[in-house]
C-alpha cells in the first residue's frame, strides 16, 4: 500500500511520520521499519532494496521516504538517477511492504508527482485559518502559555506554526518573568512575557505592518513603519511592502472569481501562509488595488527622479504621504 503525506505543515506532517512509526515498530517490531529522512546522499540501490525486499520473519514492512516527490529543482547530482529509481519500483513493492512518501510542498507540475499521487493515497496537512493553528498550539501547550499570550505570539509568528512552538520551547527554558524559579515552573507565560521577550523577525514584521495596514490601524501604522525601518534599509522595506501587498492583491483577485481557498492557496504557492485567504480586514479590493497603484507610481517616480528628493528621510515621507492618503479613503 503506498500513501503520500504532503502538502504545507511541517510540524502536522512531522508528527504523523512519527505516530506510524512508532505504531508500527511497537506491532511488527523496530527492525520492519525502514526510515529515510533524505535522498541526498542515498544509493540509488540501498533504495531500491528498501522498496522491494521482503521481511523473513514478520508479515508486514514499513518504509518511510522524505523529500519525496521533490520540492526542489533537482538540488543534487544523482537526484534524477533516484527518481527513475523510485518510479520503476512502485509496481513491483509487495504487497506486505506498506510505503509512505513525506514531501513538504511538492512540486505537482512533475512526473514523480503525477505518477505518485495517482498510485498513493493522499493525506494533506496544511493549517486552515489561524483559528486551526491557534487550536493546535492550545491542545499542546494548554497548562505553558495563556490564551491571550499564545495570539499574540501566534501574531507574532504570523501565525507560522513551526516558528510558534520554536519560541514557546525557548521560553519554556528562559526565565519569562521576575518570578523566583519555582514560582516560575508553576505559572504560565503571559502576554506580557511575548511583548517583551519576543520581537517579530522582519520577515514577520512586515506581515505585522501589512495587518495593520489593511485593518486602517491610524494610530500603529506609522510607528509600527518607522520600527521597520530601524531594522533595515528603506529600499528594502518598501520593496517587501509591494511584495506582500501584491498577494492580499491576488487573493482578493481570485476570490472575486469565486475559486475555493485550496485553489487559492495552491495558485499562489502560499504553502504555510495558506491563512491569508481568510485573513479579516477592513480594506475593500478596490481600497488595496489603489493602493497599490500608489505605492508601484511612487517607485517609478523615484526610480526616474522626479520626486524631490532622493534622501531617505525625504522618500520615506513621500511614501507616509501614501499610507496616509489610504487611510483616507
């Protein structure tokens, strides 16, 4: 039996390789499971073997092969010579062999894929919504961190799950308040402890700002633009501004056109930002669209000269000037 676990969660797709593991070493016993967590660096042949060996001593073999179908562009010499391997095996893998391939946002434009997922049976783990990835983080660490806490880390984190759990382990093992130690082992981290400890990645912040951008935040838009701009240049903030604007763009675009999230998320390739479609905010898609004529009109002016000045401070005036007229409308 082949099954493909894929699509866009690492943590989801991690933890069920890791059940089916460990089910199936406690029935058939450790030395039936075969685990390749790479290709890179794999015989071709060692490959083969795993595919298509039979167990002398138990009724049933589980296989585990990462990194496939590819979600790269062939990122190692032999990566081809696996490939035809993998797909000359599938018909011929006993029926006793169970085979599970685990691929983190696979390419579905290529042969392996195509040919795989009609032969497999699919399990996709993605994280629908923030709501899906606040809930998954509530079952986990219900008795670590406050509910508030865990939304603004989530926040944050840009509702990244990976990247959430990173954090709550590191503050798990930091002193998250000036509580004594024993104190502290009782208590959960609060909302207090994320705003101080915690300080959004620029790729984050930038999300954060784009939030609050679109939900016409008056009173964080131009602090929240100047805290981005202590953290890194102008010319590439307002670039990652563009960028992000661009896809609240198409999603808004694409739903206009009546296609269901899941065709949303995999035309845009969102993988892990697959929320974003159901994402609340208070900007029409004519209110973005302006916007973002404004912000592509104020790139080209100063990539002409024709603004007044190229200084930084002067440009990041002109760009406020922007954000302002979008509050406005």
């Amino acid at each position: 039996m082949l099954y493909l676990f894929t699509w866009n969660n690492r943590y989801l797709l991690t933890e069920e390789i890791q059940k089916w593991k460990h089910a199936f070493g406690d029935k058939y016993g450790v030395e039936n499971v075969t685990h390749i967590p790479s290709l890179e660096g794999i015989n071709p042949n060692f490959v083969s073997e795993s595919l298509l060996s039979r167990s002398l001593f138990s009724e049933k073999r589980l296989v585990i092969i990462e990194g496939f179908p590819y979600s790269w562009e062939k990122a190692f010499s032999w990566a081809s010579e696996i490939e035809k391997t993998i797909l000359a095996s599938l018909e011929d893998i006993p029926e006793e062999t169970l085979v599970v391939f685990a691929s983190l946002s696979p390419d579905k434009r290529k042969v392996w894929y195509k040919t795989l997922s009609k032969l497999a049976e699919v399990k996709e783990f993605s994280t629908q919504g923030e709501d899906q990835v606040i809930q998954i983080l509530q079952n986990k660490y219900s008795e670590t961190i406050d509910h508030n806490a865990l939304r603004q880390l989530v926040f944050y984190k840009w509702w990244d799950l990976q990247k959430s759990i990173s954090e709550i382990e590191k503050l798990q093992v930091t002193p998250h308040s000036i509580l004594s130690w024993e104190e502290r082992w009782n208590s959960k981290i609060s909302k207090e402890d994320i705003e101080t400890h915690i300080i959004p990645e620029f790729e984050e912040s930038i999300f954060v700002f784009i939030d609050t951008l679109l939900t016409k935040n008056s009173k964080k838009i131009f602090s929240e633009f100047e805290n981005l701009l202590n953290f890194s240049n102008f010319y590439a903030v307002y670039q990652s501004i563009i960028a992000n604007l661009r896809v609240f763009l198409y999603i808004e675009h694409l739903k206009s056109q009546e296609k269901s999230p899941y065709e949303i998320g995999d035309m845009l390739k969102l993988w892990n930002r697959q929320f974003l479609i159901q994402k609340n905010h208070r900007s029409s898609s004519q209110d973005i669209s302006k916007l973002y004529i404004d912000l592509l009109n104020f790139d080209k002016n100063m990539k002409l000269g024709k603004l007044l000045s190229s200084d930084e401070k002067d440009l990041q005036k002109e760009i406020e000037g922007v954000f302002l007229k979008f509050l406005n409308t």
